[in-house]
C-alpha cells in the first residue's frame, strides 16, 4: 500500500545535529524516518518540515533557509531513490520512475518575518506548505497551546489573513496544525481553496487542544481539505498523570472512524508527526505502515477506503493545487 505523510520533523533533527557537529543522514538513521526505512514502508510521498523554534533563534528565515539548504543537499546524495516536488507534473514524474518524492513544508509561519516577501522567497525555495504557527504567538496568529485550554478568542491577525491570500494566489497549501481553535475558525471562513491539518486528530477522543473539534472536522472535508492523523500519543488518548504513553495503532483506527463519520473518507490522511513525537509507538519507524494497513482493513475500512486515507485523498488535494 503507497503511503504519503503528510508531516515529519526528520529534517529538523539532521539539522541539529550537524548544528552540534555530529553526522547524519537521510538515507539511513536511528530516527523513526529515513530513506530506507520509507522503502520497506512502501511510502510515495513524504512531507518533509522545517521546524523553526522561536525559542532557540532570533532570525527564523535565516534558520529556515540553511534548513532548507541540508534538505537540498540530502536530495542531491539520495537522487536515485527520491526527487523534491514543487508540481503535480514532477509527483507523476517521480510515480512514473519509481522513484519516491518529497515535498518541502514550514512548521511556524513566522520565518517569513512578517513581510510576504520572504514567503514567496521561500515559495521559490520549494516550499508548498506552511503553518501559521507552532506553540508561540506570532505576527500572523495566535497558536492552539501545546495542552491547556483552547484558544476561543483569538486566531488570526491582520498580516495573517494577507498571507493566507498571499498564500492561496501563490498555490502554497495553508496548514492549520498549531493554530487557535479561533484561527482554525478564521481560516474556514477566509479560505477560498482546500487546506489542512497536516498533523492533528480528534478532539471528541482526545481532549488535548491541538487535536480539531467536530466543527472544524467538518468543515474541512466540506472544503475538500485533508486532516493527517497524527500518532502522538497525547492526541490520540487522554493518558492519566504518570500513565504509560503509547500511541496504539488501535487509537489511530479509532480516530480514523471519528474522521471518518464526522467529514468523510475524503477527508483523511496520514500525518505521522515522526521524529517529532515520543513515547512508545506500536508503528515503531516509517517500515510498519504496512501493519496499519492491515489493522485498518481488520477494523473494516474497505480496500478503498484505506487507499484514500493512505495516499488518495493527499495525491486529489495536490493534483487541485499544486
């Protein structure tokens, strides 16, 4: 079964390390996620993030661009098994040879330091996707707090709504992970074309304030957007103080039904969150997919419906607007 992944953070724990002087690499490491590991996988497509902290640096496109620049270079020493994407034309290049794609994404809206310029610099660059936020308050929103209580009142800010259209006119493919409940809201209302939730699940299940309420489930699939579901375990079970933190592949299942009756099979997606989780995963690296696969079938999710969720719902979002 062909897998596309809507989020990982794999690039950004390479590029810690080689800031810390150590080696890496993308073809083969100790991380949930690498080349090899996505081959045994079966995996297609991979969403490659730049996570940039506000916390550890004052020049987030400066960062962000030398990120950019190591996803660039492991592309280059990997060419053989995987190309980067920027259009639909090189996905069905890259299907037609065999050969898997990545696609290069923002996790934090402000490494375009307020000004549009830099977006579409980084358009330029390659990337297709990008949050509004992370866990910090930015020029553009406000974010959904990592656990707490939800933010009802505040989402997106004026230069927000200007990089949304900026956005959608350049065909970057607007991300609501880490964003408010009211900027998610803002967002539904504002959007002209689909966009996502790269990496989040159910709140209805889970009750942790990155996860989507039923509203916002369902306006996403009425849009023609696509929700990853994420396999951290704090989104997936509400786990008691001192509890034991697995992310189960029978709680993704269950999220997946939640999806499932709340927006629609179109709605679904895979979002891994890999390398930027812990905890005990059940789908230990990128080469178990093939066991949620299974799982989801076992769980009676028709042949179809696990090829939607696995790749087809992505492939029809990035055939729209890439």
């Amino acid at each position: 079964m062909k897998v596309i992944d809507m989020h990982c953070d794999t690039i950004g724990e390479l590029y810690e390390a080689e800031q810390r002087g150590e080696s890496g690499s993308l073809l083969e490491n100790g991380l949930h996620l690498d080349l090899k590991k996505m081959e045994k996988g079966d995996y297609f497509l991979q969403n490659f993030a730049l996570f940039v902290d506000l916390g550890t640096t004052e020049e987030p496109f400066k960062t962000c661009v030398s990120m950019a620049d190591l996803f660039y270079r492991e592309m280059e020493k990997n060419r053989d098994r995987i190309r980067p994407v920027t259009t639909w034309k090189e996905i069905e290049d890259n299907w037609r040879a065999g050969r898997m794609s990545a696609l290069l994404t923002l996790e934090e809206g402000e490494v375009c330091e307020g000004n549009p310029a830099f977006l579409r610099t980084l358009y330029r660059l390659g990337a297709r996707m990008m949050t509004f936020t992370w866990n910090y308050e930015n020029s553009l929103a406000f974010p959904g707090k990592g656990g707490g209580v939800p933010e009802t009142e505040r989402g997106l800010k004026p230069l927000g709504y200007e990089i949304l259209e900026e956005m959608e006119s350049l065909g970057m493919i607007a991300d609501v992970s880490h964003l408010s409940d009211a900027g998610i809201l803002d967002v539904l209302k504002a959007a002209k074309k689909p966009f996502v939730a790269s990496h989040s699940d159910a709140r209805s299940l889970a009750s942790h304030s990155r996860n989507l309420t039923d509203e916002m489930i369902r306006g996403i699939g009425e849009k023609g957007g696509v929700i990853g579901v994420n396999y951290c375990c704090d989104f997936l079970e509400d786990i008691p103080a001192g509890g034991r933190r697995v992310s189960r592949i029978s709680s993704i299942i269950a999220h997946m039904k939640h999806l499932k009756k709340v927006g629609g099979i179109g709605c679904i997606g895979l979002g891994s969150d890999f390398d930027g989780i812990t905890g005990e995963l059940e789908l230990e690296t990128a080469a178990a997919l093939p066991r949620l696969a299974e799982a989801m079938e076992d769980a009676g999710f028709t042949a179809s419906e696990t090829e939607a969720v696995f790749y087809g719902n992505v492939l029809r979002l990035y055939r729209e607007l890439l």
